[in-house]
C-alpha cells in the first residue's frame, strides 16, 4: 500500500461522489458504495466479536479469517466485474460451520439474540451480514456481480448463527427461545 493513504482527506467527496478502486467515481448511496460500506460494517462487528474472546480462543483465527474475507470482498465491489471470493471460500465456510455445529443439539425453537456478551454480539454480525446479504441482491439486480460473494454472505450469517450458539453455551448462558405465547400481550 505504501503512501497511499498519506493524506487522508480529499475533498473529492464533498460532492456527494466516491472513488471506486478502478477509478470511477459514483454516488455515495449508490447500491455498489452500499454493499462495500455494509461488508466494512460487519468486519467492524466481527473485530468486535473477537475482542469479547480471550486472544487464544480457537475461534480468534476463523474469525480474523473471515475478516480478510471480508475486506477482499468489499474489494470485489470496489471493482466492477472483479471476482476475489470463489467457492474454495464458501467450502471453508461450511467446513468450519459443520465443525462447530456437530456438538450442539438440535433446535426445536427459534433462538432469541443473546445468552451471553459474545453471543448477543455474534448475532449482532449476523443480522448485519444479513444486511449486507440483502444488499448484494439488489446489486445484482442492477449490475453484474459475482454470485459466489452473495453465497459467501449467506454461508457466513448461518456460521455466525452457529458460532453464537457455541458461544451461549460456553460462556455460561444459554440460549434463549423463543416462545410463541409470551409474544402476545
């Protein structure tokens, strides 16, 4: 990267416009500027994850994983046409999701967020890579994209799921579900 960052303001975005790594430039609301701003978001909740576990938590290096991942993608988005995330990621993804979920039981109920500081804050990162899935679809919808980015996103919510599970249970909660009848008033 070099100087390249050596002058942090610009004022080239004072107009309302952003810089996409290719060169072009769109407006900041712009569908593409979405899905990389959502993609940085999650990072930012998944770093904030990672630091509710003690440094040597076998999940710290799936998770600064997954955090390169997504910084690749919002590359990807960064520039057109480009394809950065392939399915060798989404396989490691689902290796790493059945690998975690093999020891929890089944769910016979829907699961509240929370049960624990790191569980609440992993179901935070998965309703925003949610988001950020939903993001991607309305991109494609207007542009070209790779569709294995989207397949990496819903792959990742269902990790981040699991992960939260492991975590309620391990950090001494439980898991809260959800009950039908309490939702009335």
């Amino acid at each position: 990267m070099g100087n390249r960052l050596s002058k942090i303001y610009t004022r080239t975005g004072d107009d309302g416009s952003t810089g996409l790594a290719d060169g072009n430039r769109i407006a900041k609301n712009a569908q593409r500027v979405e899905a990389m701003g959502t993609a940085d978001e999650l990072n930012c909740h998944i770093g904030l994850l990672i630091e509710t576990l003690d440094s040597d938590d076998e999940l710290v290096e799936s998770l600064r994983r997954i955090q390169h991942h997504l910084f690749d993608l919002g590359g990807e988005f960064a520039i057109p046409g480009s394809r950065v995330i392939g399915d060798e990621h989404i396989e490691w993804l689902e290796g790493t999701l059945d690998r975690h979920n093999e020891g929890l039981p089944p769910l016979k109920n829907f699961v509240l967020p929370g049960g624990s500081p790191g569980a609440a804050q992993c179901h935070l990162a998965r309703a925003v890579c949610r988001r950020a899935e939903r993001v991607v679809v309305a991109l494609g919808h207007e542009d070209s994209i790779n569709t294995a980015s989207r397949h990496y996103l819903n792959r990742l919510s269902d990790l981040l799921f699991v992960i939260a599970r492991v975590l309620a249970r391990r950090e001494g909660g439980e898991e809260i579900l959800w009950e039908q009848k309490k939702s009335g008033l």
